[in-house]
C-alpha cells in the first residue's frame, strides 16, 4: 500500500493525485501551521525547514506568483548574529584584529597581573573583561592569547591551585563547551588579597545571563503589563500599531505590533501571554510578500534561533511600507551599533581595549612542521586526571580499552583526533 495515496483506480489499484507542482522561482517556503486550542503561534512558533516545501497559508494561487504590478520591493538583511562569534565561541592564539571591540562591545574591566594557571602556569598575563568575552593575552608574548564567550561558560567556580608563580592559592576556575567539547580554565590572581578577578567575572557573567532577551528570540514570555510593553533598559518605542493580524492559522490572530530600537513585539489582544518578540540581532530577512490575505509582512529569523518564519497583515498598504521602511532603517543603526544589554560599570574606569593591545612581533624562528601540537589541547576539561581508568572491553574495537569518561565516546574521539 503506497503511504499517503488516494485510492479508487481501477481494479482496486491505487490512484496516486499528486498536488500541482509550482515555479520553483516562485514557491514560497512556510510551514504549516494549526491554531491550538491552547493558544499557538502556529507559523510564528513553528520552524521552518529548508527541505520541506509547504505553504502556509498562502493559496496556490498566490503562490504561484503576482503578476508583475503587485511585485513589491523586498528587503533582505543580514542578521547581525551570523558574524558574531565573540560570545559564542573559545578562540586560541587569535589574530590581532581578533582581539579589538567589534561594534557594540565595551571593555568593562581589565587586570594586568593574571595567570593562566591551565595552560601557561608561570607566565604572568592581562585579562580583559568585556560585555562579550574574558579575553587573556601573555605579556612576554601578546600572539599566546584566549578569547571565552560567555555563552560558552557553563560553571564558574573558586578552587585551589597550584601556581608557579604564588603557589598554593585560590584561582577561578571556568568550565566551557564549545562544539560539543568541553574545556577548562583556571586564573589565577597574582596580587595577594586582591578579589577583583573573581568579582568582575562572575557579576559581568551574571548581567549577561540576565540580559537574554535583548539577544534571544523569545515565545510567550512576560512581556506585556497592563495591555503596555515592558521596556528594557535603553529600550525606547518607536511605534505602536493597532490591528495587525499574525498570520498564524486560516483566520490569523489580532493583535498589536511595538517597534523599538531593540526589538520587533507582537501580542494577541485576547491574549497577552501570545506573544513573540524578535530582536534585531536575530533578523536574518524582511520581506513583503503577497498571500491570501493580501500583502504582508514577512520576518525571517537566524538559523541559530531555529529559522523561523513569522507573518503579518498591516492595513492600508501604505502603513505596511512604511512599518517595513521603519523597521530596515532601525535595524541598519542596530546593526552599527548593537545593544547587547550588558550593563555593568566598574568604579574605576579601564583603559580602552586599543590602548592595552600590543602589536604582535612577527618571530624570527623556523617552525618545524612535523611536531604537530594543538593550542586547545592543555585546556581539555579531563587534563588534569591523576591515573588511568579501569580497563573494560569494547565489542566496537576488539580489545581492552581505558573506560571512557562519561558523556564521551569512541567516534567522538576519533573525530577530535581527525
């Protein structure tokens, strides 16, 4: 029996109705959505899939395209998240330029007698703490260098380490992940009795975390209070509409539409708790399209918030240009300077970022290309293991193997190894 096939042939034999294919120029790609009883966004809580062609809830026959008059415009963005890796990635050894501010970044603090205990123990260091990263750079050798997002800490404690330079003292010790592996830091302070080190990094990590929805695309959060936006701190709105339909489901869902300089907002009006809200920095396009309902407003997100597709229906048409006008003109000042909301200021200001970086000086040494060795190695979470684990069999090679740590396994370590 053929899955998914219409039967009533001939002889009982299966007749198979495909739906007619579309331009492939003109097919627009939008998931399928259903309202819930409960409440859902349907196609704006719904991810769309590149490999999946469906339409929603555009007809056939808009799909198939407007005639050339209707053609409108459209405006295609680049989300500002997509060359962003300063909080989203471990770096090692990076590159000069690497190690400057991108737009929107600040230094917040910076410690000038640090040692990287983990990686370069006896080698005294400067630590940057920035609203994005901790950046650590040795001093004898600015190219010996680290950049930690902070999306990438997973825990940050106080241990006890064993330092060339100070002994047995207290150290802050980071644990990241990165690409599905794990690494590990350990700094330590070299000016006795000093806790700047720990409570710059942990209250700076902390106002991060805390500030996810100036970055985040966010589902049914609080955020509306008495029928009014929640503003953020150095959020401001810049409109209000009535009346714009989320093209959620056959019949849509009123609601009202905030833009801000921060964010786009949309909330049902007999439900507060149906909302999105989408920050710039995870727009990835901004489209007018026509559909059923006539022309709408078609918001594309990143792929790192799940490639989500929401629509909108703004009446008059003239409205509708000038929201999308609004809104590409809000998200290029966005994108020039971007507003991460990590607030924290130190009493005492530091020296800007460019005045602490050191040109690196290009050695005069011949390397020699068959002693591999990796940068990332010294800082591997299970680096400082004492003995080897007990042996166990695997049916996988055929012989007795040291057992493997938890959360680890034989094609994850080939794969490093590769």
């Amino acid at each position: 029996m053929a899955k998914g096939c219409l039967f009533g042939g001939e002889e009982g034999r299966p007749e198979v109705k495909h739906p007619p294919r579309l331009p492939a120029l003109n097919r627009l790609n939008h998931v399928k959505a259903r309202a819930l009883s409960g409440g859902s966004l349907g196609l704006s809580a719904r991810r769309r899939r590149r490999d999946r062609r469906g339409l929603l809830p555009w007809s056939r026959r808009d799909a198939a395209g407007p005639p050339p008059l209707w053609r409108w415009p459209e405006a295609s963005v680049m989300s500002v998240l997509d060359v962003l890796w300063e909080d989203r990635d471990v770096r090692f050894d990076v590159s000069s330029q690497q190690m400057k501010t991108r737009p929107g970044e600040v230094l917040i603090d910076c410690l000038d007698s640090i040692e990287d205990t983990k990686g370069n123990n006896g080698d005294r260091g400067r630590l940057l703490v920035t609203n994005l990263r901790i950046i650590w750079h040795s001093l004898a050798l600015p190219r010996v260098n680290l950049s930690i997002g902070y999306n990438c800490i997973l825990n940050i404690t106080t241990r006890t380490a064993n330092s060339k330079l100070r002994g047995q003292t207290e150290a802050l010790f980071i644990l990241t992940k990165c690409n599905s592996t794990r690494f590990e830091f350990i700094f330590t302070n070299l000016v006795p009795g000093s806790p700047r080190l720990f409570t710059s990094v942990i209250a700076v990590h902390r106002a991060y975390e805390t500030s996810k929805m100036y970055r985040d695309f966010k589902l049914r959060s609080a955020l509306i209070q008495n029928k009014q936006l929640r503003l953020l701190p150095q959020e401001h709105v810049y409109d209000k509409i009535n009346g714009v339909w989320n093209l959620s489901s056959d019949q849509g869902n009123l609601g009202t539409f905030f833009i801000t300089n921060v964010r786009i907002v949309w909330h049902a009006n007999m439900n507060d708790s149906f909302n999105v809200s989408i920050p710039y920095l995870q727009i990835r396009s901004i489209k007018i399209r026509d559909s059923k309902f006539g022309l709408a407003l078609v918001i594309e997100s990143s792929q790192q918030s799940g490639g989500y597709v929401l629509g909108f229906k703004i009446d008059p048409v003239e409205k509708l240009q000038e929201s999308v006008k609004e809104i590409n003109s809000l998200h290029k000042v966005y994108s020039a300077s971007p507003i991460f909301g990590v607030d924290y200021e130190m009493e005492e200001k530091p020296q800007p970022l460019e005045a602490l970086t050191v040109e690196q000086i290009q050695d005069d040494v011949e390397i020699d290309a068959d002693d591999h060795t990796d940068a990332f190695v010294a800082y591997f979470a299970d680096g400082n293991k004492q003995q080897d684990r007990e042996p166990v069999f695997s049916e996988e090679l055929g012989l007795a193997i040291e057992k493997l740590k938890d959360g680890f396994t034989l094609q994850g370590l080939w794969e490093v190894m590769s």
